[in-house]
C-alpha cells in the first residue's frame, strides 16, 4: 500500500516513459529506512507493459564480493554477452567469475562498466529497458560504481535506472535525486486505516504521525501492534509505543519470540549473502535446526521465501538480528554458512564466512582470503580484493606477512581510485614493517596518494627516505624512488636534493635503464642544466621504444618529462601512446591524464580544436565515473581555450575552474592548473598592465615558457622594460640549452620587441627562420603579426601585408578572435580592403560538445563501435549524437564529415 506519494510516483513514472521515448533517464530514491523506497520502485514497474525489468538488491553481507551484485543483475541476459565485442566480452566475463583470472591480464574495471553498458544498450534496443537497485547503498562497490556509470549515460537510449538508497549514502552519485519526506496526516491515516482494516480517527493517526516521524514502515508496524481500540480511538494511546526504540525493535521482539531453533534459522539467512534456500537449510541442519525451525522462521514473517530464494523481509530485519546477535553465535553461523558452500564457485563466500567465523590468526583463512583477493583484482574489483588482503593481514601472525598484505590491500585500494584508503592501508603497513622491499613499496604507494591529494613537499621527503633506505637491498626501487623524487623537485620548485650519482648505478633491463635516464633529465631540469636534460630525455625516448614501460609510471612520467625540455614532438608522440595504450587496456583514469597532459602540446602547436575536444572527453569521463578531483584539468584547458579563441562563455568557465580549484588541494596538478587560471585571467585582462598583474604571478617554469610571448608582449606594452628582459633572457639560457627551434624563436622575438629600430628587424627574421623548424604555428603567427606591425609603424605598409595576412590566416584557422581582429585592423591601416562573410550567409547550427567529440571520431573513419569505446558510451549513444549532427549540419553520409570544419 501506498499513500500520500502521488509527486514522486509521477516521478518515476516520467523516467520510465522517457526509456520508453528513447532519451534515457536515471533517479535516485533517497530516504531514510522505512521511508517507502522499496515500495516506490515495485509500484513503478510492478505490472508494467512492454518494458523489460531487471532488478537487484544490495544484500550487506555481500559487500566483500566483487561484481557479486552485477551477477545477479545480469542473469537474464547472459545469452547476451557472446554478441560484445571480444575485449569487454572478456573483461565482463571476467568479473562475473566465468574465465580464470591466469587467462590474461587483470581485468580493467571501466572495461567492465562498458561491457554493461553496451549489454544493457543492446537489449533496450529490442525492449525498453529499466534497471531497478534497491538499497542501493548496500551493493559491493564494483557493482555499485557499474551501475553508477550506466546510469549517467542512458542519454539517448530506451533505458532507465531506477535506484534506492539510504540519506547520505551515495554521495557525488551524480543523478537526480528523489528525497521522500515524511508522510502528512492523510496519508498517514490512510496507511494505517488499509493497514489495519479499521476507521482509524484523524487525531490518531496525527499522533502517530508525530511519534514516528511519518516513517511508512513504521507506521505499518504499529498497524499490526497496537490493539484495535487503540486504533480505533475508543483507548489511549500506550505511553511507549512498541517503536520508541526504533522500526527494529518490533523486529527483535519478533525474533526473541522464536524457538532458539528458529532464530537460528534467521541469524543464518542475516549472516548469509547467496539467498539460497538449500545453503541455509544445509547450514540450519548443521546448528541442529531441522524443517520445522526453518518453517517456523519463515512463519513469524521474518522471512521471505521464493521458490530457492529466501531473504530477510525487510533489510531492518538483517542489522536488527545480526546486530543483537552474540559474537560466539555469529561465529558459528558464519561457519555453518562456510561449510555448506562447498562448490568451486562458492570458493570467495567460503573464504569470507571462515574470516567471519575466526576468533584469532588463522592462516588457512589467510590463504583462501588471498586467493579470494586475487580472483577479485583479476576481474577487476580491487575495492573487494583490497579488503580481502586487509582482512588476511588482521589474521596474520607474522609481522613482516601482516604489513605484505597491508601494502597489498592499500595497491588494491590505489588502482580502485580509493586514494585516502590507500594511504591509510600504507601508512599501517608503514608502522611495522621490517622488510625493506616491502616498506620501500609502502613508502613509494604513500608517496604517490600525497602527491596527487595532498602535500608535493611531504611526498618528496618520503621517497628521499625510500630511496636512501632501500638503496642497499634493491638498486631499482631506490632508483624508481630517486626518480619520483628527481620529478617533485623539477615541477614544483623544491630544492635539489637528488643525487643521480647515488641512484643510477648499473640498470640491467631497458625498464631500468629507461628509469635511470628520466632520473637523470629531471635532476638536470632541477638544476637548470637545459643542454644534458635533453640528452637524457632523447636517451629515454630511445630506450622507451623497446621498453615495456607501462601505464602507471614510466610511460606517463616519460611523456611529462619531454614537455619540460620542449621537445613537443617528442611529447606528443609519447601522449598519443600513453593514451591509445590507455584507451586500449580501458583504463579510464589514464585516458583523461593523458588527455589533460597532451593539451599543453595541443595549446602550444595551435591545436585548439583537438585541445577542447580532448578537454570535453575528459571532463565527461571524470564526471561519468564519479571522480571530481580528475575534473580541475580538463576544466582549466576548456577556461584557457574559450579565453583565447575570445568565446562568450569564457567568463563562466573561469568561474567553473575556481570552483574545482577550491574544493581542496589537487597535489602535483595544482601548480598547473594555477598556471593556467593565471593564464586564462591574463588573456580577459582589459589591458596591458592588468594582463601583466596576473602573467607576473606564473611561478611554474613550464607554464611561464608557454606564455613567454605574452609575457613579454604584455610587460613592453605596460612599460615594464626590466620584467621583459628578465623574461627574455630566461628564455634565451632554456634555448641555448636545450636548441628547440620554438625557444630560440621566442628569445629572438622577445629581443625584436626590445632591440632599438635600427636592431629589430634582424631579431624579427631570426624569429621566423627558428619557426620556420617549429610546430608552434600560433607563436609563428604571433612573430608574424609583431614583425607586421613593426614594419607598418615604419611606413613599409607593403612588406607588412605578407606577414599581417600570414598570421591573419593562422588566427582565423586556430579561431583565435582577438588576434585575428589585431591582425586585421593592422591590415586595415596598411590600406589592404578584407572581405567579410557575404551578408546573409547562413550560421551553421552549433554542435553540442558530445556532438562535436563523436562527429571527430567519426571524421577520422572509425566505426561506431570503436567510437562508443573511445567515449565510453554506448553504439547507440554515438549514433543517437550521429543523427544530430546530420541534422544540424544537413549531411547525409559519414563520409561527408571529413570534409567539414568541425573546430
């Protein structure tokens, strides 16, 4: 029964037809327990024509057990998985505990989250589709953030996800939220009145409604205990209601009315996690609880059996139970459970009931446990293999094996993205290990969560310590920590303490050797020595050609180090490998970090467009897979795109980066996306001096070399001639050092700018021949322009044009509109006429950024599949933003968007 919910019913009923509609929909239910959540979703779908329903509820005790949930989900359509493509195909089976985990590489979890995806996509295409989670709140994490990840993309499809959870439980979800209130008075009366049969009296049912808050269940429970007098008005209400304790405690009271028999039958299906009816009774049998306890349980309504499924009636029932249960009876539950999940598939649930059941070290359970982690990291759940390997070590007697299965669950704990339980985990093992490989790992995993969440400083003496203690036992991680060390002080202006003589000793494999020369660059960037950086940066990329690398640190750090010596070639071939490797291995964090990092080459080489479409891929992706803190990056690019391209929304996005900038500290990302505010305030300055302001506060010596031009242009332009020497001749010593064609260009135009009229002319064609070898196309257009007005201001209007129109052409192709409009009235006052757009011409309607993303993938001639990987969405999203683009654009083939501009 239902009553007084006719808004939120409406609600729900608004998704489903929008699944129905094709354009997808997704609501969260929360409330607090007993609210009707529950209620809610089976009235939704319950009885619902021509609309496929799966559904699933989080069971707690299920929670150590990867995907435990998604398996249950996905019954119904396992026929389905042989028509995925092969590698979500795999990575899905994988997590579903149907291919072993030596059959290849572990499984990456958004590999997972597009396999189900793309499973639930294909089946909405025949039916619409809708997914039903209640209590949400309870499912294993894997299969949480799964379905969490479905749900922020049903954009476009006949599917709907529909979940319920607990107040507060599912924070940064990312859907819309359904919050219940409490019930009014009618509806409260209504409830009891269809609960109990009875005329139950508005001033009853008020008093009731203040008792319990207006809590459904509550409420129904009431219906059932009080006597009919009571409810019907012709008696006092009781003092202390049988709900003073709360909705539970008519649960216990039920329960503690049972045979010990029966309640032992209860507490089993409380402390089971499988449902199964066979289990249990096996299990019952075991404690000495025959048929009749069982039938007895199922008739206190505590209970409820479906065919071989039994569950607890409502969740309150399991914490109520399970809660008053004595530590000792818990125990031997937990171990009849073990004992009658004796099949090869139940291997992960026996191990946990055993851990459950051990009063102290046991390293049987130990090893099941670690078998039971490494099932789960195979198939990618690593937040279930993490607690597996940190259970194991609390029922480890050793103290070095106790701080191994620490530092195992807190790598686990990295790679799921749970970085403060990551550094917990370490910082525990940290506390007593004695091993010294094993504590330089610890050491190297704390080192990598303060960076990225915390203090760059803190880091950097961590691995300082790391690598100077491990140094005797392991020359690799004291090199590997070295390195690390090496790269804090490079990026973020902290003192040279690296001694590379001390750490690179003789590597042996190319991985090593590879680790040695990135050690070797980023000690000579630290100390400003420009010329060996490069040779060991060239040293590394040589060795990186037949290195296997790898995503997590050589391969990205590599990538990084060649953009600090400016080699942009270099660099850029190196993102375009870190992310078609990422893309390839489905590992969505490296995807968005090689996305945001390839943009300082796109910005620099006047890709602009590729840079706010890589922006907006990865401010998607982050924003899909519920990760904030990956969202400062992608959102300083898009403010600095729409800053320099003049769009109208600059403003707003700059208020969006402030926004993620003062959330909380961002780690070794922070001093970038700082430069880049700086940067995009700059570029809005309403002159020269306020421009100046903001360029004189960049500290981050990359980003001050990115913007050397306007930092130059800005402090001559301001009459700050001592700022612009300054910056001129750092950028003269970095192209001295390092002979990039782009640095030795800037320093020349930076020299033209300040040179004495009869000088600068010299300095300007020096400029343009070093750009002449460089791919940095907007800073030759910038050398251009100034060359062009230089020659203008000394009345050679005619040499000017050439120039005016060359950078001209250039800002109109990269749509850098405060340039192009420079560029243009300089070539006004040299007396050349410009032709605008023919009056009338049409706009062409604007593609939405999503629309904009696929209509590229699609230019370049992938497959809508291979598109839908690359976004991770589903074919049938990439097709639904294909048609409208079509639309918009008025084409007809795919082949047709090669030959459109689509910046």
């Amino acid at each position: 029964m239902i009553a007084g919910r006719d808004a939120e019913r409406s609600a729900l009923r608004a998704v489903l037809d929008a699944a129905r509609a094709g354009r997808g929909g997704a609501l969260l239910v929360s409330g607090e327990p007993g609210a009707g959540k529950s209620a809610l979703l089976a009235d939704a779908v319950d009885g619902v024509d021509g609309v496929r329903v799966l559904r699933v509820q989080g069971v707690e005790s299920e929670a150590p057990l990867a995907f435990a949930a998604l398996h249950r989900l996905l019954r119904p359509l396992h026929v389905g998985l042989s028509t995925l493509p092969p590698r979500q195909e795999r990575a899905l089976r994988a997590a579903l505990g149907e291919a072993d985990a030596d059959d290849g590489a572990p499984a990456d979890r958004f590999l997972v989250y597009l396999a189900l995806l793309t499973l639930l996509s294909d089946a909405a295409a025949h039916e619409p589709t809708v997914v039903v989670v209640d209590d949400a709140h309870w499912l294993d994490e894997a299969s949480r953030e799964a379905v969490l990840f479905v749900a922020r993309r049903v954009e476009g499809e006949h599917l709907a996800v529909l979940l319920a959870a607990r107040d507060g439980t599912l924070p940064g979800a990312g859907l819309p939220v359904l919050e219940l209130p409490a019930l009014d008075a009618p509806a409260v009366r209504t409830l009891l009145e269809a609960s109990s049969g009875l005329d139950v009296p508005s001033v009853v049912a008020e008093r009731l409604r203040a008792r319990t808050g207006g809590n459904a269940l509550a409420l129904v429970e009431l219906a059932d205990a009080l006597d009919r007098e009571t409810l019907a008005g012709r008696a006092p209400l009781p003092t202390e209601l049988p709900l003073t304790d709360g909705v539970q405690s008519t649960f216990l009271r039920r329960y503690e009315r049972l045979a010990p028999a029966a309640r032992s039958v209860v507490l089993l299906v409380a402390s089971d996690d499988s449902g199964d009816v066979d289990v249990v009774r096996a299990a019952a049998r075991s404690l000495g609880a025959d048929d009749s306890a069982f039938d007895a349980a199922r008739q206190s309504g505590l209970l409820a059996l479906s065919g071989a499924h039994v569950d607890l009636r409502h969740p309150l029932v399991r914490s109520a139970v399970y809660g008053r249960a004595a530590p000792d009876e818990r125990r031997r539950a937990h171990a009849a459970l073990a004992d009658a999940l004796a099949r090869p598939q139940d291997a992960d649930r026996r191990a946990w009931h055993r851990a459950a059941a051990a009063e102290g070290p046991d390293e049987d359970v130990v090893v099941a446990l670690e078998g039971a982690a490494r099932r789960s990291a195979a198939a990618g759940g690593h937040e279930a293999a993490s607690a597996a390997w940190e259970r194991a070590a609390e029922l480890s007697v050793d103290a070095d094996a106790h701080a191994r299965r620490l530092q195992a669950a807190a790598a686990a704990a990295w790679t799921a993205g749970r970085l403060d339980r990551a550094g917990a985990l370490a910082d525990a093992a940290l506390l007593t290990v004695e091993d010294p490989l094993v504590r330089a790992d610890a050491a190297l995993l704390r080192a990598r969560v303060e960076w990225n969440t915390g203090s760059v400083q803190v880091a950097h003496r961590r691995l300082l310590e790391s690598a100077r203690a491990v140094a005797g036992h392991d020359a690799a991680r004291a090199r590997e920590a070295a390195m690390f060390a090496a790269s804090l002080e490079a990026t973020s202006h902290l003192d040279a303490e690296v001694d590379v003589r001390a750490f690179v000793g003789a590597p042996e494999s190319a991985d090593e050797r590879c680790v040695a020369d990135l050690l070797a660059a980023y000690v000579a960037i630290a100390r400003h020595d420009w010329a060996e950086a490069v040779a060991a940066v060239r040293r590394a990329a040589a060795v990186g050609g037949t290195a296997r690398l790898g995503l997590e640190g050589l391969l990205p750090n590599l990538a990084l180090v060649a953009l600090h010596v400016g080699l942009d070639d270099v660099a850029l071939q190196l993102h375009e490998r870190l992310l078609a490797e990422a893309r390839d291995a489905g590992a969505l964090p490296l995807v968005v970090y090689a996305l945001t990092r390839r943009g300082a080459v796109d910005v620099a080489t006047g890709r602009w467009d590729v840079l706010a479409a890589g922006a907006r891929e990865a401010l998607h992706l982050a924003e899909a897979t519920g990760r904030p803190a990956l969202t400062a990056m992608p959102l300083a690019w898009l403010a600095l795109a729409a800053a320099l391209r003049g769009d109208e929304d600059a403003p707003a996005r700059l208020t969006a980066l402030e926004r993620a900038l003062a959330t909380g500290p961002l780690g070794t990302t922070e001093a970038s996306v700082r430069g880049q505010l700086v940067w995009a305030r700059a570029v809005l300055a309403g002159s020269p001096a306020s421009a100046l302001h903001h360029y004189a506060q960049m500290s981050h010596g990359f980003a001050e070399r990115l913007v050397v031009l306007d930092r130059v242009e800005s402090a001559v332009r301001a009459e700050r001639l001592d700022l612009a020497q300054r910056w001129v001749a750092e950028v003269a010593l970095f192209a001295e050092g390092t002979g990039v064609p782009w640095a030795v260009a800037a320093a020349e135009h930076g020299r033209a700018l300040l040179a004495p009229a009869e000088r600068a002319e010299a300095h300007f064609r020096r400029a343009l021949d070093a750009h002449a070898s460089s791919a940095r196309r907007v800073d030759a257009a910038r050398t251009h322009l100034a060359y062009g007005e230089w020659l203008r201001r000394a009345r050679r209007r005619v040499d000017a044009r050439a120039h005016l129109r060359t950078a001209l052409q250039t800002f109109d192709d990269v749509g850098a509109r405060r340039w192009s409009e420079r560029a243009a009235q300089e070539l006004r006052a040299s007396g050349e006429q410009l032709r605008g757009r023919a009056p009338g011409a049409p706009e062409r309607p604007a593609l939405t950024p999503t629309e904009r993303q696929v209509a590229l993938l699609v230019a370049q001639g992938l497959p809508t599949r291979e598109v839908a990987g690359r976004l991770f969405v589903s074919p049938r999203t990439v097709d639904f933003h294909l048609r409208n683009v079509f639309a918009k654009l008025g084409l007809t083939s795919r082949s047709e968007l090669a030959h459109v501009d689509l910046s």
